[in-house]
C-alpha cells in the first residue's frame, strides 16, 4: 500500500486490526475493503495517492 493509505489510517497497527476483521473473499475484495475504508477515514476524499495490492498465497504440497 501507499503511504496515502498509512497516513489515513494512522498506525500500523490501525491497519493490522482492520485487514483481522474485514470478510475478505479473495486479494481484490480484501485491496478494495482496505481503500474504501482509507477513503472514508480521510473524510471520503483522496488526500494522496491511495492503492492497495494485495496478493493470496498458496502452499504447494508435494505429492511423493
């Protein structure tokens, strides 16, 4: 994320505890939940340059 997106949130901390309890389905609703709440945080305006990536990791199992 952008530092526009830190700024509106405040702490890293403030982010860490809404990426726990926002439903995220997948990486795009997940990026899309976090922008639209900096948005609204900054007073619903862009202050900055606000984008979001987020990203879903999976683990290869090895099959023998």
């Amino acid at each position: 994320m952008t530092d526009g997106i830190a700024d509106a949130f405040g702490s890293s901390g403030d982010i860490i505890d809404f990426i726990r309890v926002v439903p995220a389905l997948n990486p795009q609703s997940l990026a899309d939940e976090v922008l639209k709440k900096a948005i609204e945080l900054n007073g619903e305006s862009r202050k900055d340059d606000m984008t979001v990536l987020a990203v879903r990791i999976f683990k290869t199992v090895q099959s023998a």
